[in-house]
C-alpha cells in the first residue's frame, strides 16, 4: 500500500490561546471530506493573532517559518486556515510544495459555481471601532485578485461567534449567517455565497439547502484544493514567485534569531 501524503493545515493563533479554537470544529468535518490517500495534521503558531493588518505583519513571519519546516518534515502540501490567506503568498517564495489559502480557493470555487458571488465573513462592520479590519482585509485581497466585478457583495454577521455547527450556539451563528447571505442574494444579487471565515466549517449544507444556492465552506475548499494540486503534480510558478532562496541566491538581510528556518 502506498504511503499517505500528508497535508498541514496552518492555523494563524498559538495552539495555548482561545484563538485557536477552529482547529477542533475541522477536526470533526475534515474526515469527511478528506481522501483515501492523504491524510492530515493541524498546527499552530508561536506567536499571532488575526485582528488587522498589523497584527498579521507580526503573525506571518511565524506562519512562513512553520510552514519551510513542514515541507522539511515531508509534508505534501499547506493549507493556511484563516480567510485572510496570512503568509500564502509569503510561504510560496519560501518553499517548493503548494501552499494553498482558503480564500483564494474558495473564491475560484465560487467562480466556477456562478457569475455573481457574496462573501459572508465574520466581525462587525467596516466602520465600527472593533474587528472592522477584517472586512477591510477581505475586500483588499478582493481587489488585489481584480475579482471587483464578480464579488458583488462583502459582508458581515455582526458577530464574533464561532461555535462548531454541532455546538451550543450554532444556530444563533447559523441564523446570522443566513441573514447576511440573504442580503447578498436578494439585494446584491449574489448568485453563490462563500464562506469568508473558516470557523464556519460545516455550515455550508444546511446553508446550502436553505439558501438554494451554491455555498462554498472556505476551509474545506482550501483541503480539497491542496489535494487537486498534489494529485496533478502542480505547484506555484517560480516566474510568479522568483525567490532568491528556491534559486540560490543569498539575500543580504539581516535575520532576526526568531526565524529558525529563513536563512535557509
């Protein structure tokens, strides 16, 4: 029997804080979705959080360091487990193996699902004092990906709630999932809903036939893209990211002693 390949799935919070509670809800769902020939790990950072931009400077570089250490351990692939995709970009210039985000795959998930889609996050709104980078955060990466057009919709459940979907509390999550998606489709005119937050993993059935459109759950998307991407051989281009460390080249920098592994 051929040995199983291995996917890490990155959480952005260190495994001692309450942060780091969506590793649990994916640990009941992944199973289901998981194929046959892989099988998969969590992880989280030493040091990190999630609430800005700021933040995720500090955090990625900590992501990116777990992340050249799992391609040493002989991981196949690295799924980062935060819609904001933190160190995706930043990993893929460090290592040769996919490093996938769950954003990024949910959205072109979502394009091939319909024309017009809405993203459903978490927090509250863009121009409230609290966990309004969020949505921030998801509209630049929407940008960034020159996805305007097809992204008709960002919104939020005015809520910090992100209880598994078979824990107490779910339904008031559920129920504000919903009411957001709602606004998306009827006013919007969003023709597929994604996900915009991975502690919403096993939401996406009962949304679905809910709903009556296609949701797309971002935490499985990015599992499931990282499996397509190792079944058919394929990682990211060196022409799109050129990294002087993956070619040889030694930058001049000065590196700080808490990164182990970027020297290389």
């Amino acid at each position: 029997m051929a040995e199983k390949k291995r996917i890490l799935n990155m959480l952005p919070a260190p495994p001692d804080t309450e942060e780091y509670w969506s590793s649990k809800p994916m640990e009941k769902v992944f199973p289901k979705y998981v194929s046959p020939d892989f099988e998969i790990d969590f992880r989280g950072v030493k040091y990190g959080g999630y609430e800005g931009f700021y933040y995720k400077a500090v955090t990625v570089p900590y992501i990116v360091d777990e992340i050249i250490q799992a391609e040493k351990e002989g991981y196949a692939a690295v799924t980062s487990q935060c819609f904001l995709d933190m160190g995706v970009t930043e990993a893929r210039e460090a290592v040769r193996i996919p490093v996938v985000g769950s954003a990024e795959a949910s959205l072109c998930i979502a394009m091939m699902c319909g024309d017009r889609i809405g993203i459903v996050t978490t927090g509250n709104t863009y121009r409230t004092r609290h966990h309004g980078a969020v949505m921030r955060m998801v509209r630049t990466m929407v940008a960034s990906w020159e996805l305007t057009d097809r992204v008709v919709h960002i919104g939020t459940t005015k809520s910090n709630e992100f209880p598994a979907a078979d824990e107490p509390g779910a339904k008031k999550v559920f129920n504000a999932i919903e009411k957001e998606a709602r606004v998306a489709i009827e006013e919007k005119g969003a023709e597929v809903i994604v996900l915009g937050c991975t502690g919403y993993v096993g939401y996406a059935d009962e949304m679905q036939r809910k709903l009556g459109v296609p949701v797309v759950d971002s935490a499985v998307a990015a599992l499931k893209t990282a499996e397509l991407l190792v079944t058919m051989d394929l990682t990211h281009s060196q022409l799109t990211t050129p990294s002087p460390h993956l070619l040889g080249v030694k930058p001049v920098m000065n590196w700080p002693p808490t990164l182990r592994e970027y020297e290389g």
